[in-house]
C-alpha cells in the first residue's frame, strides 16, 4: 500500500493513515525512509505513548544511539532520553516576563557542538504542556536555497567555531534573554570546542545546507570579529524567516521526526509548574562533519 502523506504548513509532510500495531513491512519502511530523506521532517499522529511504540517505529529509520548526557536517558529505556520537568529538574530554569519557565531551547541542531551529530531523532509527546511546550522547526537547505546571492558566495570555504552551551545566557548569537532561576543538578562532559563548515553537503543528497546553529555558534574562523559577527546575524536571520519554519501544536501521541543534519528546532518551553513529559529517540549519524580544535581558536 503506498504511504498516504499532506504538506505539513511551510515544510515537511505528515504521514496519514500508518498503521503503528502491526511491524512495519520492507515496502513500508522503505517508503518512510524515502520519505524522511525527501521532506526532511515528518509528522505520525496517534502513535500512542508507550516507548516500545516509539523504538519500533525509530528503527525504521537507523540505529539508535544513546544520549551522551546520561542525566538525560529513560530510565529502563537507555535508548531513549526523558525531557520532563516531573521530579526532579534536570534542567535550567529562566524566567521570561517574569513566568519561571522549563525546556525553552532556543534554534539549535542537536550536537551542533560536536563533529559526529545524530542523523536525527524522534520527538514523542507523552504528556502535553497546558501552556506552551510547542516545538517548532526550520529547513536550512530551502534557507540556503533561497539565499542573497551575494551572500551564499561569501560562505564558500567559510568554517564557524561552535561549543557546548549549558547557560542561555552565553549565548552569542539570538540570545532570548531570560533570567536564569536558581540552580540545576546536571553535569555535564566537557565537549572541546569544534570547526565545521557554514555551508556542507548533505551527506545523503547533496544539497547544500547551512550550520548556523545560534545556541552553539561562536565566530567565524578567520574573521575579524565584527564581520564575521555581522556575517552570523544576517545568517540566522535568513534561515529563521518564516517561511522556512513549520511550529507543532501537541497532541499526546504525536511523533515528529527530523533530518538532524538539514533541520534546526527550537522548543519554546512551558512554565515550570505545568507538566510536560517527552520520550525521544536518536538516530546515530554516520558523518563527520569538521574537527576538533583548540581552545580560542
Ligand atoms: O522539548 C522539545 O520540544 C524539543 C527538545 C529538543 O530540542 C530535542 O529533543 O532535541
Ligand atoms: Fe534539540
């Protein structure tokens, strides 16, 4: 039976009518898999909650890997990671207008800070936030497609220096400018920082895609500070236009799934006393994308 899909508003497609009950047979999951790798993002709805649901259907799309933040893995479920402000936090805390909020991430790929990001992941909501807790997602390739031409041939060659980010605050580049509320239990390893090239190929099409990750970007190797600083900011601006931006309302049960290597997302976080619960897989990535570089580089 051939896959039954729709646009999703702006990009990606959601998937209709898949049956999640029965195992996926070959013609299926190739099909899904053809289908991730064209749209890049894709929404399955009523896939339910149960983390064997969400394993069964993450495996059609590649090997899982585990979360390098153990703090972050299901527990039982070591292949899968927990985002929930139930028990314990294990996140930080920012206030926004005053409202202490939980799980606000701003535009990031996931591991931009490393040289061997997950292929991507699979985001299922267990619990729904009552307020906020939407996740939204944007396409670097349709971005780089539609780029000033002056500008994508500047980027030739180009690398960024990217690091791990803990505190919002820090952030360089489209900092939301929350004021951070008390303290978090996590730890987190030490990740040295990385070079990666603004624009690469994608590593299953070909196309050209853009690394700008605002969370994790530091300059521009190479660059007096200023212009390569102004370089970024008319970057991020370019991919985070509208139109290249597609923003998921829950309903428990939903899985998105996302091309780590193509997509940036951002998740808007919800104020810390509403419940939200999330399971998510990743993808193991099969890429090295830049190198590991000294400090200050
Ligand atoms: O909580 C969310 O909606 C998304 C969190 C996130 O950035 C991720 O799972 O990679
Ligand atoms: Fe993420």
């Amino acid at each position: 039976m051939a896959l039954k899909t729709r646009p999703l508003p702006m990009i990606g497609q959601e998937v209709l009518d898949l049956d999640c009950d029965a195992p996926f047979d070959d013609a299926t999951a190739s099909g899904l898999r053809g289908l991730w790798r064209e749209a890049g993002l894709l929404l399955f709805r009523e896939v339910g909650t149960a983390p064997e649901r969400l394993r069964a259907l993450s495996a059609v799309f590649g090997e899982l890997e585990q979360h390098p933040i153990p703090d972050f893995r299901l527990p039982g479920h070591p292949d899968m990671i927990l985002l929930t402000n139930r028990g314990t936090l294990r996140g930080p805390v920012y206030a926004f207008d005053d409202v202490p909020t939980y799980g606000r991430i701003p535009w990031h790929t996931d591991l931009a800070f490393t040289t061997r990001p997950n292929a991507g992941a699979l985001l299922n909501m267990v619990e729904r936030a009552a307020i906020g807790g939407g996740t939204a997602w944007l396409d670097t390739q349709a971005a780089c497609a539609a780029l000033d031409p002056d500008l994508r041939s500047r980027l030739d060659g180009l690398e960024a220096r990217f690091e791990f980010c803990a505190d919002l605050g820090g952030m360089r580049f489209d900092n939301p400018g929350g004021v951070r509320v008390g303290e978090t239990r996590a730890t987190f390893p030490d990740f040295p920082p990385i070079a990666r090239p603004i624009v690469w190929q994608h590593p299953w099409t070909g196309h050209p895609i853009l690394n700008v990750c605002p969370l994790n970007i530091r300059a521009i190797i190479g660059l007096p500070q200023a212009e390569g600083d102004a370089l970024i900011t008319a970057l991020i601006a370019a991919v985070t236009d509208p139109r290249f931006v597609y923003r998921h309302d829950w309903a428990e049960g939903d899985v998105m799934l996302w091309d780590n290597y193509r997509m940036m997302h951002r998740a808007e976080g919800h104020p810390v006393d509403v419940p939200r619960v999330v399971h998510r897989t990743t993808l193991r990535g099969e890429t090295t994308v830049g190198r590991v570089i000294a400090p200050g580089a």
